[in-house]
C-alpha cells in the first residue's frame, strides 16, 4: 500500500494547523527510527508554533543513543499514563498497530483526539484518519524528510542527524532490500545538513553489555535444525531467564535472528525467548526475500504479528513446544518445500 504524499501532505498540515495540542510517542523497545522521527517531528511542528508532547512510551530510552541531540524533551510517559483527552492530535510515528502505541492498557482513541499514521511497515494496520503508509520508504525518518519538503521546514542540524540515524538504523547501514536511490539521496541531502553522525552510527550498531555476550552465548547454543538444516531455530527458555535472573529488557537479548541469519545454508531462521511461561517472543528472518516473505508467518501465527519480507516478529501465546511446532506447521503450510 502506498498512499500519495503529495495529496496527503497539504491535509496533514492543516490538520496540524487546526491543533492545540499535539501528542507523539515512542513504540516499544525504540530504534533510532522511532526516537529519531519523533524529535524530528517534534522540532518541525515546535517551527509551526505547536505545542506538542512526546511520551517515551513503554521503554526506557536506550542508552547507547543518549547522544542524540534533545532526548530530554521526552516526558517518560506511556499511553495508559497520559490522559489522551488532553490532546486534540496523535501523531502516530512508525507503529503498526494499536500494540506498538502500548501494550500497558488497551489502547482507545478518543473521539475529541485526531488521528494520523505515518509509517513505512507493509503491516500497518492503525487505520487511523488520516494514513500516510509508504512501503516503499526506507524508514519513517526517510517520510519525514519528505513530508518536511513538501511543509517547507527547515531541517536544522540535529533534526538532520535524527533522520540520517533513524535511516541508517533501520536499512541496517543501506544495506537491506529497502534501500533505494531515493533513500541515498535523502541520506545525502542530510549529512549536507550535519555530517556529524558516525560515532552513533557505530554505537547503534556495537553497544553489548558484557552480559548480553552471555545470554546470546547461551542463545547460541540451542539452536534447532529443521527440514534438511534449512530452518533454524533458537530457543531461549524462561528458566534459564529465572536462572540468570534477568529483565525483560536483558532477556531480548536472546533475540538473535540477524547473527542467525549469517548462515547461508539457513533459509528461514527464527529466535524464540519465553518471555513468561507461555508467551513467547518471536522473532524472524529470511536473507533470501525473494523466496520467502517471514511477515505472512509472523501475521498468520503469532498476535501482533507484522513486519517486512526479511525480518519480522511476533508473540505466541503457547507453552514453548507448542508454540515451536506451530512456528514449524506454518512455515510448512506456506512454504511446502518444508513439509518433512
Ligand atoms: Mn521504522
């Protein structure tokens, strides 16, 4: 789906216009998308003279991105810890769905509060007002460059390092499928702008605890070979989270899809973490999209599954077996290359 900016900036804008008090948040565990296109957001509608609110939502702000320029105009707020009656506009950045708005609460709209998608994930599904859902964009950030044009905002220095970040991140350094000519020019355009971005361009991508090696190490260990070694699975149990005692935010760790994805000979990987007993976080890849799109998996087995061809995730609400041969039935029904 891909919904014309060109018709849609101009009704965003007076939408804006018409605003007294606009809300934005951060979905959970942030990237640098996430956060980078909210400030960015957040500073061009402060040019427009709004007042506006950016909640952090559901995470802690990451720290290997405490660098960014004005993290500190984040309210450390969710949604269920806001009155969303406060706000007569909700700018939603970068969320497929209500759950990435929050999963603290059940997440209502208020009839007095507008609302506006603005994403890039082909599983969107906010079905918001108004929609601004381009597939074909690298990033939120990359729309946001966009949108910015067509508002004539002035792209100051931190809001150009936002955005280069927040593309960078999540076409993981250019090099994912979702790059095109037009993200490399918006890419350049903004480095123009503030070409100051390497040391958190790095730390997005080196920033382990000496821990995280541990549980990764461990995540490691259990992977599970399907269908003539063309699956792979890792398998992180909650005993071993109750063992090492460790947070939810530590145990993510064990999500290691992309360092599963390295193998070549692994068509579709998966990493499995028991969150708590019977709710297994899931995550997916593939390296080759041309052959498999993980999304539809992800979509057909888990709740709030979504995401794009090469990567996505989702939850299984399942004991960790179960939930494991269903992962294996759904592949197999998809792809019956992988029927055993
Ligand atoms: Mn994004």
């Amino acid at each position: 789906m891909t919904s014309d900016i060109h018709y849609l900036a101009p009704q965003i804008l007076s939408a804006i216009k018409d605003s007294k008090n606009i809300l934005l948040h951060c979905h959970l565990y942030p990237d640098p998308d996430s956060i980078g296109s909210v400030l960015a957001m957040t500073a061009a509608l402060k040019q427009l003279g709004k007042r506006v609110t950016p909640i952090m939502g559901d995470s802690e702000f990451p720290e290997y991105f405490i660098d960014i320029p004005n993290k500190d105009w984040f309210v450390t707020k969710n949604y269920s810890q806001i009155n969303p009656e406060d706000y007569d506009l909700f700018l939603i950045l970068d969320s497929s769905g209500p759950h990435m708005v929050t999963q603290t609460g059940d997440v209502v709209f208020p009839k007095t509060m507008k609302t506006i998608a603005i994403d890039h994930h082909r599983t969107n599904h906010i079905n918001a007002d108004i929609n601004l859902i381009d597939t074909l964009c690298s990033s939120t950030s990359e729309l946001l460059f966009q949108l910015f044009s067509h508002w004539k905002i002035k792209i100051d220095k931190d809001m150009a390092l936002q955005l280069f970040l927040g593309i960078f991140a999540d076409t993981g350094g250019f090099k994912y499928m979702n790059t095109s000519p037009e993200t490399f020019r918006v890419a350049s355009e903004l480095v123009k702008i503030n070409s100051n971005y390497h040391s958190l361009a790095y730390a997005i991508e080196n920033h382990h605890k000496a821990l995280d090696l541990e549980i990764m190490g461990l995540a490691l260990s259990s992977i599970e070979k399907y269908s003539n070694n063309q699956i792979a699975f890792s398998i992180f149990p909650y005993e071993l989270i109750q063992q090492k005692s460790l947070s939810r935010d530590e145990a993510s760790e064990a999500l290691i899809p992309d360092t599963l994805r390295t193998v070549t000979d692994w068509r579709i990987v998966a990493s499995l973490v028991e969150m708590s007993p019977g709710e297994i976080q899931v995550s997916l890849r593939t390296r080759y999209e041309d052959d498999y799109d993980v999304s539809k998996i992800a979509k057909a087995i888990g709740e709030k599954g979504g995401g794009h061809r090469g990567a996505a995730g989702t939850t299984i609400k399942q004991p960790l077996d179960t939930a494991k041969q269903s992962l294996l039935a759904i592949i197999s029904e998809l792809y019956s290359e992988f029927k055993e």
